[in-house]
C-alpha cells in the first residue's frame, strides 16, 4: 500500500512525533507500511531517550508547539542521507528528539561535551561513578564535588561531576564565575535524579553513531552542505540589562556574538542548508535578522521561564524562531 501524505501526519501527531519519524522507520525497513508504522514506532518509542542533564532554556517544552506550527524539522530534510547539526547543543532536546541518522554535536562546554562522549564511550563507568554520588548527596557532599579540580580527574569522574552537580544545583542552572568556575549554589531537592541509568543507557545507543565536539559553533561552516538541517539555540540576547544572569562561557555572548551568528546563518541559507535558530524576542534580534530575505522568517512563540529571582517574572514568555524554509 502506498502510504498517503495526510495519513502518515494524521498518525504521527497521535504518536506526538513529526512525521519525517515515520517516512524514515518505512523507508528502512521492507516489513514496515502504513499498516504496521504506528505499532512499530511505539515499540522503537520505548527505547528513545530523553536530555540526561537539566538545561536552562532547553527545547523539550517547546518541541511539540513548533511541530504544531511546522517550525521543525524542516519538511524537505532527509534524515538518512543529510547531516543533522546542533552547534550549541547543551541539553541536546532537539537531537534526542529527531534522532537522526547522521548528527554532528557540539559545544563550548568543555565539560558538557565531555560528558556526552563519556555516556557515548564508557556508560557503565558513568553509571557506577553516579551511584556513588547518590549515596553520598549532601549539602556538604555537593560543595566537596563542586570544589575539585577538574584537571586532577578522568574524563568518566569529570562527566559523573558535571552530572551531579547539574542534578543537584539551583534549577539546573549552568554558571561560570570570571574565573570560568562552576558557582552555582546546592538546592536541596528531595530525591534528585542523580543516576538515571535507563536514560543513560538509551542516550548511549542514540550517540553510538554521532560525532559530539567541543568546538566554536561556526566550525560548522566547514562541513555543513546543502540539504542539511543545523539548528542553533545561542545563549539568547537579554531582553533588559537585568535579564540575564548566566554565562554560556566566561566570555559571554553579546552584541558582537549574536552578529557573527547571523552571518554564519545567512551563509548557510546561502549553500542551501535548512537553518533554524531560537532566541528572545528582543528588539535587537528581531531587527539582526530581519530584511535578509523572502525565505528568512521570524516566527513568535510561546516558552515558560522559570528561572527568575522573582516568582512574578516566571512563566510564558516570547521567544521567537528564525528559520530559511
């Protein structure tokens, strides 16, 4: 049977995946058609992962509105013969999501890109190193782990670290104090989730197969090709002088950032890739990418906010999506 356009999206917005899931689960197998594709993919479902790490700012809440939306992924993308690239990849929702056959992460994490090649190279000594944590958490555990040199350790015992003290710190917050170190304060949760080791473990055979780097995100200028899909999720332009009080790296992520990313974007809608980038709907950004073409769109949508000193500047925010498709 042929398998109708309207159909294989009616079945997927009731699996709540995008339809490009299916076509490609089809396309790989001869004993898949539109008859079996649903069953099929709940049972492929199971063994899907989600981020191992809590990410400010993280896609996870957001993915289902741009699939609502057609924002992501791009219809015309080929998930078995085009590359996938998320140069700031962070919490990796998005990657974790789409599954692609072909991805190229990265970061400028040093330790977060770390982690995700110690969960893709040596899961089990992750796992083991996490269960210590767990037995050890603490207040005063947290502050003894937060206070190591990170160049004294392995790369497992650094990942198990970054781990820990993402699970265990104020929200999943990510900051880095002028001297590049972790400063972010114990939160006292009960019961985190310090080792989730079914997660860990389908993250592993999600990556088996992805090249995760801890590169500049225009490094991507150099292999990315037409037909490919790059997604960039920046550390977002403040939308006031107070907005903004983390530190994607000690150096920071401002004016002269933000304008570099917008010609690495354009230069790649030039090559004929299908770009996608996220950031705050702030004057700023909604003028750098505005005028630079009929395909080059900005699109508002709606994300929650919960990190905030105050209860009352928590919840819906703008953002908006720039997208070249």
């Amino acid at each position: 049977m042929i398998a109708n356009k309207e159909t294989i999206k009616e079945i997927a917005f009731r699996l709540n995946v995008h339809s490009i899931h299916l076509k490609v689960l089809m396309a790989n197998s001869k004993n898949i058609s539109i008859d079996n594709v649903e069953s099929e993919y709940k049972k492929r479902l199971e063994k899907k992962p989600k981020p191992f790490v809590k990410w400010v700012g993280g896609k996870r809440q957001l993915i289902q509105q741009f699939r609502e939306r057609d924002l992501y992924p791009p219809e015309g993308f080929d998930s078995k013969t085009a590359t996938y690239f998320e140069p700031f990849v962070g919490g990796g929702a998005m990657f974790f999501d789409l599954l692609p056959k072909k991805a190229f992460l990265s970061d400028m994490n040093g330790e977060l890109v770390l982690s995700y090649n110690v969960i893709k190279n040596d899961v089990d000594g992750l796992i083991k190193k996490l269960k210590v944590h767990k037995k050890n958490d603490s207040k005063e555990y947290f502050l003894k782990v937060r206070a190591l040199d990170t160049e004294k350790l392995s790369d497992v015992n650094i990942a198990a670290r970054f781990i820990y003290l993402n699970r265990t710190c104020f929200n999943g917050l990510y900051r880095v104090n002028g001297s590049g170190k972790f400063n972010v304060p114990y939160a006292a949760n009960k019961n985190p989730l310090i080792c989730d080791e079914e997660n860990l473990r389908k993250a592993h055979e999600a990556m088996k197969h992805t090249l995760i780097r801890h590169q500049d995100y225009a490094k991507v200028l150099e292999k990315a090709k037409k037909g490919d899909f790059i997604y960039f999720d920046p550390p977002y332009y403040p939308v006031s002088k107070t907005a903004s009080f983390t530190s994607y790296t000690k150096e920071g992520f401002l004016e002269k950032e933000q304008e570099k990313l917008r010609d690495v974007f354009v230069e790649l809608s030039k090559r004929g890739c299908f770009v996608m980038l996220s950031n705050s709907n702030s004057p700023f950004i909604n003028e750098l990418y505005s005028n630079l073409g009929k395909k080059i769109r900005i699109e508002e949508v709606f994300a929650g906010r919960a990190i905030n000193s105050k209860g009352s500047g928590r919840g819906k925010v703008k953002e908006v999506v720039v997208k070249n498709y």
